[in-house]
C-alpha cells in the first residue's frame, strides 16, 4: 500500500487525510504539538474551556461538501449566530449589534446613518458579485502557471478590475457616511490579518459570506469539537498520528523526497508528502529552496501577529455577546501603524469571545470562558515581548472601564500567549497569524503553490498555499490538493 506522510494537523491536513481515506493509501500525520489542530487548537484549565484560535465557523457548506464526499455522518451541532458580533466604540457608550437583519440593523444606526438598508442591500449585492463571479475561477480552481491564472482572470467580469486596485477603505468610505459604518464593514480586512487600507477591494466579498451568505456559526462544545470529530473519523479509518515530532530535514533522490528527518534524527518514509505546516517557511526551512530563504520570507507581506489573553472569571458577563470588537477613536492611524511598529499598541484594538455564552460547559456554572485576541507587529518588527504583562495588563484595564466590571477581582485562570509563543507552538513564521497576506501579488498563481516546483511527490495545503487562510478556505485548499493528485495521476 503506497504511504503518505501529512506534516501538521490543522484543519487543512485533516481535511486532506480524510479525503485520502478513501483511496488506499496509508497515512500518518507528523505533528509538532502535543495535541491535533494546529490554530485550531485547545486550552483546558481549572473547569474552563478555551479555543486557542479560531472562534466561529463560516460557509458551512464547505464542510458539508467535506462530510458528505468522504461519507461521514456530521454529527456536530452548529447554530447560526444573530447578532453576528457588537462593536463597542471608544466614543459611545452603548455597543452596537450587527445583525442580519437588515430591519434590525438600521434601528441599530438610527440618527448616526441615514438609509442603512438600502445602503447595505447595495453593497452586499456587488460584494455578492465579486464572490460568485470570482469564486469559481481564482477561489476553486488550480493553477499550471502565471499564465493559466492571468487566462482564468480573463473569464472574470471585467467591471471586478478596478477593484482589485482599490483598497477595502477607499470601497466602504465610498458607500457609508458614518465612521462607524465605515469601520465595522472593513473589519473583514482583520479577518485576513490586515487593515482595510492594505487589503484590496475585492475582498468586500467577505462582508457578503457573513451577512447573507451563510453568516457565522457556533460548533456546540467550541471550535475543537471539530478537530476531535475528524480525528476520531481518521482513527476509524486507521490513520496514525505521531506528536511533539518536528521534521527539520529530508532525503531526497530522482526529484522525489524519499523521507522527512525529526530533530531526533528519525526518518518518516513515504511515497507522497502533505504539508499543512507553512507552505512558504517549510520550504526555505527544510526543503532548503533559496526562493523560500529567510531574507526573501522576510520581504513577503504576512498577516499581523495574534497577542492573546485566556480568561477564567468568576462571573457572569452580561453585556457581552458571543464575540466582541473593541475599538478606539483613532482607527486611521492606528490601523496603518499597528503591523509595522516596534512597541506595543498604546492603546490596544482587540476582539473578545464567550465561548460559554453558546457552551456554557465550557466554563463553571458562575463563570464565563474568555478569549482576548489583539492584533500585533509580527517579530520582523517587534522581536521583544518582555512587555507581555503590561500590554495584557492595558487591555484588562481598557476591558474593565468598558464594560463596566473590574476584571480583575474574578480571575480565576490567565494565560498569556506573545507571538514568540505562537511561533514556537505552532512553527509560525515569524509569529505571523494567519500566514501570508492577501495582497494583489500573494493571490492565486503569486501565492506559493499547492505542488512542490522542485520535488514531484510533495504537496501543500493550508492558509499560505492556494487559495488562502481562514477555515473553510483551508477546506476548499484540501479539495484541490486531491483535484492535483488526480491531475498526476496519483489517485484513479
């Protein structure tokens, strides 16, 4: 039986594995952290239950797909979130709920942004377009070369152009008048680890899959009730997983990799390799492609860097909602700073989850399990996180004042994770969060690809692979590492 070797088990390799299952190969996943998930990952502590990483799940009929082309029974349960998340401003005082309902939102905005409705049925409609026209042609598809990416180009509406020189800004600005409205549209652009003044217009898109086009969903139990599903699926089907296992070097003959090597000298035979760790750092790292050198990783653009904080209260949090934007009054500035600055934000913009709001046997019958998220320089720019404590110690207080609870009398568990920490768990390059950026020249064909130039039996999947980061485009990247696979003839 031919044998695969997957390095990482976040959801792309998982996703990978499962559809493998099929076919009669065997497969092992070799993983450096102790537990599967990679980003998609757990913290348990004292009663409380974390998600590392990802909060919520969206175009859930990509897992669909996934479940039901691989023959298994979803039996997770999933609930549609409205209101999708609340914004606190620094300059008012109550937050402001973004729901789906259109109706609902436009008394949210009443007196701060006249004709909502009408304004966000409009752009939703050309963000629907960018993401049906676009998303069969640059989203689900392969590419042989720059050519074959620019000719799939072609096939979309030419109208789509101008916006991929446009910044997701400039598009909003020019739809609302309000600040708020302004802001609270471009926060997809944070969802793809930037601003909206970097990432280009197109992805709007991203305002569209989460407003009308399937929205946001909680997995009851928390995010890693995923992971564990697929793992107990691949474990039925005889899959091996081998953790705290990191691959460092390789052997190679004919322009095939024969084996991975671990720091420990162990060699992984195979006759095909999955890589779901970075597709742009493994290949410098270890497969020593001077492409992928650390000078050149370097000059790409990457996603910010996650600071996070994991608390356990001894209380309830009642003006929250599941997930929470916290933003200050400078958002222009701040936004344009933030990535590239060598010290800690000043004054911090951060996101806040509940995950016991929806599961809550995820925190002590009083309690409430919260997960702070604030986006900063990755370590090209800030390589010293000495000043842990004091950024976590701002955003606490700034939290406090906000909501109107002093956080700090019903700590029962705190754990702080800096971007040397997700670097080191994770092999995150550089701290960075969600891998390479999304700007016009990292898309598509300019994005690393899902087949290795130089070594013909080695793959990728993941979020700097094609087409790019966030959970189910992670899932969309494992179907086209099998649609490769078959192209090679590998799988009839």
């Amino acid at each position: 039986m031919r044998k695969v070797v997957i390095v990482g088990s976040g959801l792309g390799g998982l996703s990978t594995a499962l559809r493998l299952s099929k076919f009669p190969f065997e497969i092992t996943f070799i993983e450096k952290h102790s537990t599967p998930g990679g980003r998609l990952n757990q913290l348990k502590l004292n009663g409380y239950t974390f998600d590392i990483g990802p909060s919520f799940m969206s175009m859930t009929y990509e897992l669909e797909e996934l479940f039901s082309t691989t023959e298994v029974e979803n039996k997770l349960k999933l609930t549609s979130l409205d209101p999708l998340y609340s914004v606190f401003f620094e300059w008012h005082k109550k937050p402001f709920r973004i729901y789906k309902d259109l109706k609902k939102l436009q008394e949210e905005f009443n007196g701060i942004e006249s004709n909502l409705e009408e304004k966000v049925k409009k752009f939703l409609n050309k963000a629907g377009q960018f993401f049906h026209d676009t998303e069969s042609h640059v989203i689900r598809t392969n590419f042989r070369s720059k050519f074959d990416y620019l000719l799939k180009l072609t096939k979309v509406p030419k109208k789509h152009i101008p916006y991929l020189f446009k910044s997701v800004w400039s598009e909003v600005s020019r739809t609302f008048e309000s600040q708020e409205l302004r802001i609270i549209f471009s926060l997809v652009a944070f969802f793809l680890g930037s601003t909206p003044f970097k990432t280009p217009a197109i992805y709007t898109l991203l305002n569209y899959t989460e407003m009308r086009h399937n929205g946001y969903w909680n997995i009851e139990g928390g995010m890693y009730k995923l992971v564990e599903f697929i793992v107990e699926e691949l474990k039925r089907r005889n899959v091996k997983f081998i953790y705290n296992t990191e691959i460092i070097d390789f052997h190679s003959k004919n322009s095939k990799v024969q084996a991975l090597i671990d720091r420990n000298g162990n060699e992984y035979p195979a006759d095909y390799f999955v890589i779901n760790s970075d597709a742009a750092f493994f290949r410098g790292k270890v497969l020593r492609n001077k492409r992928f050198d650390e000078k050149k990783l370097d000059k790409m653009d990457w996603t910010m860097a996650p600071f996070t904080i994991y608390l356990g209260l001894k209380t309830k949090l009642t003006n929250l909602d599941h997930h929470n934007y916290f933003l200050g009054s400078n958002f222009e500035g701040y936004a344009s700073k933030i990535f590239t600055s060598s010290i800690s934000p000043q004054k911090p913009y951060y996101y806040v989850n509940v995950l016991s709001k929806f599961n809550p046997e995820c925190a002590p019958v009083d309690g409430e399990s919260v997960f702070i998220l604030c986006p900063v320089p990755d370590l090209r720019f800030k390589p010293d996180w000495s000043d842990r404590e004091e950024l976590a110690q701002s955003i606490l207080l700034d939290l406090s004042t906000r909501i109107g609870i002093e956080i700090e009398k019903f700590i029962d568990v705190k754990v702080i994770y800096d971007p040397i920490d997700w670097q080191n768990m994770f092999n995150l390059y550089r701290g960075s969060g969600l891998g390479l950026a999304h700007g016009l020249n990292q898309v598509g064909a300019l994005r690393p690809q899902n087949k290795d130039k130089f070594y013909k039996n080695v793959y990728y999947v993941g979020a700097s692979t094609i087409p790019g980061t966030g959970l189910p485009i992670v899932i969309i990247s494992s179907k086209l590492v099998l649609e490769r696979m078959i192209e090679d003839g590998l799988i009839r």
